[in-house]
C-alpha cells in the first residue's frame, strides 16, 4: 500500500472521536502495543552490524524482511492495524538518538525487577546538549510499513518524560537546561516537528508510550524521588503538558493512543500501583483519543479509575500478557471486559496485550508461536465481545 493510499482511508477519522471502532478505521476492538519479538534472523544481524560484520544496506534488507513477514503475520491472524514491530531499533526509543541532537546514554537510576526479586539495569537516554531534531526520528519506518501493508499502519514514539525521568538522579533539569520547562519546550519541538512529518507521510494513528507517570503511582518511586528533594505530582502535570504540546499541532484526523505501563523488559517490571491515583487528571487533561493501559496482573489494579475516561474518549484494555508465554483464557477475557464496562460504557472499550513483546531487541520469554498465540487471542476475544 502506498502512502496516498492510505491517506483516504482514515481521512474521516474525527480527531476525538466518541468510543472505539471497528469498521476500519483507528482505534480499533483488537489492537497491539506495538514491539514483537525479533526473529532470531534478525536478532544476528544486529550483532553483526553493531561488529561491522555486515553493511547498512544488508542490515537493512534482513530489517525489511523480517518487517514483511511480521506485517503478514499480523494480517493472517485478523489484526485491522499493524506495526513493523520495531524490527529497526534496538530499543522502543532508541531512534531518537539517531534523529536527536543533544541525546546521550547513561544507566538508569531504577532497576527493573520481577516477583521473585530479581533486578536488571539499563541504560536510558539522558540529555547532554540543548536538543535539536537533525533528522526524521520515524518516518523512514512508517513510509516502509505503509508499502508492505492492506490495512492501518500505527507508528510508535516513546513519551518525552522517557528523555528525563529514567536518566535523572535528582529528577531536575539536565545540565545543559536550567528549567525543566525550557528543557520540555525544547522537546516539543522536536515531536512536533516529527509528528507533522509522519502526517505528510499518510500517517493517521500515533501512539505515545508513556511509562513514567505510572511509576509516579508506586509509593516506592514517589519517596525516592521526594527524597531527591522532587515533587512527584508535578513531574506528572510536566509530563502531562509534554505530551499535550508534542501533539498539539496534529492534523484534525490523526488519531492518538497513549500507552501507560509500569515498564517492560525482559519479562520484567519497573512499578506497581493502580490508576486512581493519576487517574482523573491523566484521562481528563491528556490530549489523546484513547489510552492502552495496563491490566494484565494485580499490579495494575482494579478497572474503578475507568470511570474517569472523559465520554469523548477511550480505553484499549491490556488484558493479556506478553511478559509470559501461559496463554489466557477467552472466558476470563470475557468476564474482565465487562467487569471494566461497569465503569465505562462497552462501546468505548477495546483489547490488547497490556505491552509489546519486545521493548528491547532482546525481547520477553516468550516464543514467536506464544506471542502468535497472543495475538490471534486478542482478535478472537475482541470478534467474540463486540459482535
């Protein structure tokens, strides 16, 4: 499909629109977070063109394979909206060190862990010089996907709080600012000049995936970063406001799904906590058409913060796990949905898996049959709720 081709497609999309569709057109009953599990063809060439083994150009033409065949899988089991499940980053935001000037790496100061106590860092961007967009951060990879594809083609974009929250001690302005409001007006620049580049290129469905407004909901997190002598509530309000400002110069039809999860790598997590704490001013001040939330385990509490969803908006429920391979029961899908429809209405409600399969290339413990598995769930619960 080329990119003009697509542009008639969504082109009636309202820009808030009420509720979710299924009728062709973004958001739909079944979606997806976005990342998958990288073929083990893939995963090699990594490795080897990071080694200087390979060239660009054979790194690429393994990456435009592997897309191929994961948008075909993603087609054949009925999804109506598809990614190139990040085959072309090493990480969901590592592109913007490529496509930003000014973007460094440095360990993160939380540690992802999992039930049984085990802990992993990573690295995270951090800024080091005032930021500047020096190339198209997605673009390249939606004009790809929208070649390869016979339905919606979705791009993704990590939240701007994924350039401060995670590479910060002290959760202040980085050195080269000397406001976080001048830091995240820089910011937004640079999404705004992104965005309005995926929209030139057909681009209709964006989705932002925000993470750390849900570790400001940990108790945890909250007195680490109060320690640091923080506010953690306006960290949340200053993330809030980035993300309204990235997106405030969309076209009128493109439709944007914001992400919330508590952090997802390698089948591990980085917070826990419900939504009711963020809940009613998150849904209510968060330009978005719909949100994808996480509520895959206990983690995430109970569906009561729904009820804040303002009526012109959305939820995509993330019901089914791409942290394990133990395959979810459609009963039990069934059952949940309408347990969250008691706090807002069905027909603004979708499903998904609560995150991508593979944040990182390294991706979760899960098989590709699992996460196929997964997915054709997602579809048949979704056929299954919304006849």
């Amino acid at each position: 499909m080329t990119t003009e081709k697509v542009l008639p497609q969504l082109a009636q999309v309202p820009a808030r629109a009420n509720g979710l569709r299924s009728d062709g057109r973004p958001p739909f009953r079944a979606d997806h977070v976005g990342s998958l599990l990288r073929p083990a063809a893939l995963r090699q060439a990594f490795r080897r063109h990071a080694a200087k083994e390979i060239t660009a150009g054979e790194f690429r033409q393994v990456q435009d394979r592997c897309i191929r065949a994961a948008v075909r899988m993603q087609e054949e089991i009925g999804l109506k909206v598809v990614t190139d499940g990040e085959f072309r980053r090493a990480s969901y935001w590592a592109n913007f060190l490529d496509g930003v000037e000014g973007l460094g790496l440095r360990t993160a100061s939380l540690p992802f862990r999992d039930d049984q106590g085990h802990q992993l860092e990573f690295i995270a961007p951090r800024a080091t010089a005032r930021l500047h967009r020096k190339q198209p951060i997605a673009v390249e990879e939606f004009r790809f996907l929208c070649q390869v594809t016979r339905v919606t083609p979705k791009v993704t974009l990590p939240s701007p709080s994924t350039m401060h929250f995670y590479g910060s001690d002290d959760f202040g302005a980085p050195p080269p600012y000397r406001d976080l409001e001048t830091f995240f007006a820089d910011l937004a620049e640079v999404y705004a000049a992104e965005i309005a580049d995926l929209a030139a290129a057909g681009c209709r469905y964006l989705q932002i995936d925000e993470v750390a407004v849900a570790l400001l909901i940990d108790p945890a997190i909250r007195d680490k970063v109060e320690r640091a002598k923080a506010n953690p509530d306006r960290l949340i309000d200053l993330y809030i406001d980035a993300i309204n400002r990235s997106v405030a110069r969309r076209p009128a039809d493109m439709v944007i799904g914001v992400h919330v999860c508590r952090g997802n790598y390698k089948g591990h997590y980085l917070a826990q906590g419900g939504y009711e704490a963020i809940a009613e001013r998150f849904f209510g001040r968060t330009d978005a058409n719909h949100f994808l939330l996480e509520y895959d385990t206990a983690r995430a509490g109970d569906f009561a913060p729904l009820r804040f969803v303002p009526a012109n908006k959305g939820a995509v429920l993330g019901l089914v796990s791409s942290k394990t391979p133990v395959l979810e029961k459609l009963d039990t899908l069934k059952q949940r949905v309408e347990e969250a429809s008691r706090f807002i209405a069905l027909d603004r409600l979708a499903i998904s898996p609560q995150c991508g399969f593979a944040s990182s290339a390294a991706g979760n413990p899960l098989t590709e049959a699992d996460q196929t598995a997964k997915l054709k769930l997602v579809v048949e619960a979704a056929e299954a709720i919304w006849k």
